[in-house]
C-alpha cells in the first residue's frame, strides 16, 4: 500500500507546520533584509560623516591610506549595528508569528487535557470544540466519539443496576414478608407456601444466572464448540422440547422448516438456546387460540431462521429495544406471573448469535412479531466437523 505523504493535503497537520515554519523563516529574512536595506546607508553615511570632519572639504593625497582604514572601521560599524538591529526586529516579529501558530496547535491539546481531567472525574458529558479539519479536529472528533460511548455505557451500568435491583426487589420481598409471618406464626406453613417461596427462590437464581450467561457472551468469553451443525435438527429438538408448554396453554406451534437445508457453523447448544428463548418470548405474548411458527431459509452465504407469532405485536417505539437488558414492551406486566422471563432471554439471544458471526433482528408490521437470527453456511470442503 502506498504511503501517503502527510504534506501532500493543504488541510493536514503536517503541511501546516511546515507552511508555518517557512513563513516564520521567510518573515525573518525579509525584515532583516529590509532592515539592513533601510538601516545600513543612514548609520554609515553618518559614520562617514563624523571621519571626513564636519567641512567636508577635499581629502588630501596624504590622507588616503588613513581615510581607507576609515572607511573599512565604518563598514564594519556598520554592518555590526545594523544586523543587531535588524536581528532584533526580525526575533520579535518571528517570535510574534511562533506564538501565533503555536497557540493554534496548543489551544485543542490543552482543551482536550482539561476535557480529560473532567472525564477521569466522572463528568462524561464534557466535550472539547473541533476546529480546523487537520489532524487536530480529527483527534478532537475522536476524542467527542470516546466520551460519548463513555457516557452511554456509564448510563447503561446505572441502568443495569437499578434494573437488577428493580428485578431482585420483588422477590426479596416476597421472601421477606413470607418468613416473617411464618415466625410470627401469621402464616401457616404449607405446600402451596413453601412453593411459592421456592418459586421465588428460583426466580431470583434465574436471574443471577442469566446475568452471568450474558456478561460472558458480552466479554466473548463463552467456551463456543463450532461445529456443522443441521438447522432442521436443531428446530426439531427446540420445538420438541416446548411443544408441552405450548399445548398447555392451547396456542399451535408449526414447524415449517424444510429438510434439505444445508449445514451451518454454529454451536448447536447455544442455538438451541437461542430458539428456546425466542418460542419461550413468542409463548408468553401469544393468547390462547392463536399460532405460532418455526420457519428457515437460505439467503446468500447464511441461514436464515426465524420465530412468528400472532400475538399483539411490538409497538415501532420499541422494536429498537427489544434485545436490551430487561427492556418490556408491556411496562405494566411484572415478571412475577407464571413463566414470566428474566428479562434477560433477548439480550442473551443477540449475544449467542452475534458470537458465532451471525446477526439477530426483530420486525412487527402491526399485529404479531417475527423475530429472526442468520448463521454462516459450514464450509464442509475443509472438513469442519
């Protein structure tokens, strides 16, 4: 690849440093050069003045050879005074100049030192001015970009603990206020209180374990066995696995996937996951009486499999925020109802998918919700296995 010269732009950083240089250089020798051009005749004319005497009368013969060491004393005056003159004009004109482009370079460094110092302190909402579009305005757009990711990122840890705690409360709860009244002797102990309290008991580890699961996916920190993996088998496990819990709330679940599919690069377990989580999402958001179906596709180099219910949809305010940390599109509908998720299930799912090099998207034209991931078709010429 061709290196490119940094003064071949007008515009970049370099080109005007060496611009600002020369013209400092060019500054200085044109001002010593006029000094010396206007300076030198007066201190020499006076020079001579003083050596001829003030009658200014015919030099005689006899006085030449004096009159020449004269002459060579005045031209050395001269050019003394006026090179320390002219150096003189020329430094604090060059030094004016220097200034000049050096705060025009310094100022953005300094605003950008200041910036971070406020940032280090925990105020990620600073943001330092973009100047010139040079090298400079690049590194303050830059340095802009970093501070806004930091201060998203700090708004979706504050987010993520009071959405936990917001989680964790209710159950805590729960068990708080059931084993005071069983001390108290205000409530009796009975199977149905002693499930409840472990339903509670498990809903708080589900959460706890989600969380884990996708701060691993997050951190790429999931031990992924990629192998070549059969899209028709791994929707016949899922489906198989939820077709009781479907059946008991009375709404049809379809496979619609057809067999001769070709392989993907996956792990099957993590996508099986990923298919558990999105029939258990659509289950939840579907009435009784209505159908839910499980379909695939090839598009270009992926498979593209997918998740649609009938049920009533995602408002378009929300479908971008579907996949994020206990995001509900019903504000009102609380997690403690009978298989209410984590909150978690989508946002484990994007993490999965995104790790084994796929993409996951949701869409809801009006009523219902199709939600679909891709997976990249195996290479089985390099006998992946």
């Amino acid at each position: 690849m061709k290196r490119r010269s940094p003064f071949r732009s007008s515009r970049s950083l370099g080109a005007k440093l060496f611009a600002s240089h020369f013209l400092v250089a060019l500054v200085a020798a044109f001002t010593l050069l006029t000094a010396l051009y206007l300076i030198a005749p007066v201190i020499f004319g006076r020079l001579m003045s003083g050596m001829m005497g003030a009658d200014g009368g015919m030099m005689r013969p006899s006085d030449m050879e004096g009159m020449m060491g004269s002459v060579g004393r005045a031209f050395g005056l001269t050019l003394l005074y006026s090179l320390l003159v002219a150096g003189a004009v020329a430094a604090v004109i060059a030094v004016a100049s220097s200034l000049f482009v050096s705060r025009r370079i310094v100022e953005p460094l300094r605003n950008m030192m200041t910036a971070t110092r406020r940032i280090a302190a925990g105020r990620y909402g600073e943001r330092v001015p973009v100047g010139e579009p040079d090298e400079l305005g690049a590194l303050s757009e830059s340095f802009n970009s970093m501070a806004a990711s930091l201060e998203q990122a700090e708004k979706k840890r504050l987010e993520l603990i009071g959405d936990v705690s917001h989680e964790l409360r209710t159950p805590l709860s729960t068990l708080q206020g059931y084993m005071e009244g069983l001390m108290e002797g205000v409530v009796e102990p009975s199977e149905e209180t002693w499930a409840l309290l472990y339903g509670e008991a498990e809903r708080m580890r589900r959460i706890v374990d989600d969380l884990r699961r996708l701060s691993h996916a997050e951190a790429g920190q999931l031990d992924l066995e990629i192998t070549v993996v059969s899209p028709a088998e791994v929707v016949r496990i899922a489906v198989e696995r939820m077709a009781p819990l479907f059946d008991e709330k009375g709404v049809e679940l379809e496979n619609v996937v057809p067999e001769n599919l070709p392989p993907v690069s996956a792990d099957a377990d993590r996508v099986l996951q990923v298919l558990t989580n999105l029939l258990g999402n659509a289950l939840r958001h579907t009435p009784a009486g209505d159908r839910v179906a499980v379909g695939a596709e090839v598009r270009e180099n992926a498979v593209v499999s997918w998740v649609e219910d009938t049920g009533a949809g995602i408002p378009a305010g929300d479908l971008p925020h579907v996949f994020e940390r206990f995001y509900r599109t019903e504000k009102s509908r609380s997690r403690s109802e009978a298989r209410g998720g984590s909150g978690l299930g989508l946002a484990i799912s994007r993490a999965l998918i995104e790790a084994m090099g796929g993409r996951i998207r949701t869409e809801s034209p009006g009523k219902g919700a199709r939600f679909s991931f891709s997976l990249p078709l195996a290479d089985t010429a390099s006998g992946e296995s």
